[in-house]
C-alpha cells in the first residue's frame, strides 16, 4: 500500500503541474482510500499492483481503446513470438475490474465473470487469444464490463456544449 501512494503522490503532483488549481490536494489519499476498500477488505495491507493499475486505467480520463490495449499489457503473458492472454488472466482482470461497480453496491456474480469468459473465448481451440481478439470482444461491450462504456460516454459528454436554448 505504501509503495502504490508513493506513485499516486507523484502521479497527482504531476497532474496538479498540468492541471494547476484542478487537482485537490488530498487525491492520492482519496485514491488510495478507494483502491484499499476495493482491493483489501480484509485488511492485510496489501495491495496488488497489477489490480490497482487496473482501477486506475479503468477510471483514467483515456480513450476506450487506450484502456482495453493497457488492460491487455497489464494482463497478458509472452508466449514466444506473441503476446497472449489467458482464460486465467482474463478472470483476473474481470475480477479485478468488477471491485469498482461492487463498491457501490453493483458488482455481479462470480457466474457473471465466467459466462464473459466463455463468450470471450467462443470458438477458440487455443488456450489464449491475441490482442485483436480481445479487443474485438471488449468492443462488442460484454455485459460484464457495460459499466466501463457508460462511465467513458459520460464523461465524455460532460463538456460539451450546446447553443440551444431549452424551455
């Protein structure tokens, strides 16, 4: 936990530099408070790296695309020449990602988890898929995940700007 605040402090003095007076000074607390309340309810002190990118990726102000492609690299296995991702790590990811709806009380069941697999890996024979696979399937929006496309188009929408006015 210590280790993932220190990369929080400098991930958000980083942000304050960019973004000045739009950053609060407290957010690599609040952060961290939301990563330990979803990754380490039984409080060992401890947690993963790997889920916490996940979570910070999942809630980065980033593209769609850009999450799914850095949700394989933090994911995936090298399998010789390539780069793969496994039924297992799949679970991994799918477990770790479903920590942020689960926080507010929309979280789904562990059978959500594998039926998404399942679909993610219909009709493959190997024991891991390429990239392109797996964003083809993330691009499909399995309803696992529909939370991920719904934060994205959100906020998204938040600056937009009309010049209508409404009665």
């Amino acid at each position: 936990i210590q280790q993932i605040f220190r990369m929080l402090m400098k991930l958000f003095q980083r942000a304050r530099l960019e973004k000045p007076g739009q950053v609060d000074p407290r957010a690599a607390e609040f952060t961290l408070s939301l990563l330990v309340a979803m990754y380490d309810r039984s409080g060992t002190g401890y947690v993963k790296t790997r889920s916490a990118a996940a979570a910070l990726i999942s809630l980065s102000g980033d593209t769609l695309l850009a999450k799914y492609r850095a949700f394989f690299k933090f994911y995936a296995v090298p399998d010789g020449k390539e780069t793969l991702i496994t039924r297992s790590a799949l679970r991994s990811l799918l477990t770790d990602l479903n920590q942020i709806p689960a926080i507010v009380g929309e979280g789904c069941t562990l059978s959500c988890v594998e039926i998404a697999i399942h679909d993610c890996f219909h009709g493959v024979l190997n024991a891991a898929i390429v990239e392109e696979k797996f964003l083809s399937w993330l691009r499909s929006e399995p309803a696992v995940l529909l939370w991920l496309p719904t934060c994205y188009r959100l906020s998204a929408t938040e600056m937009v700007s009309h010049q209508a006015r409404c009665r």
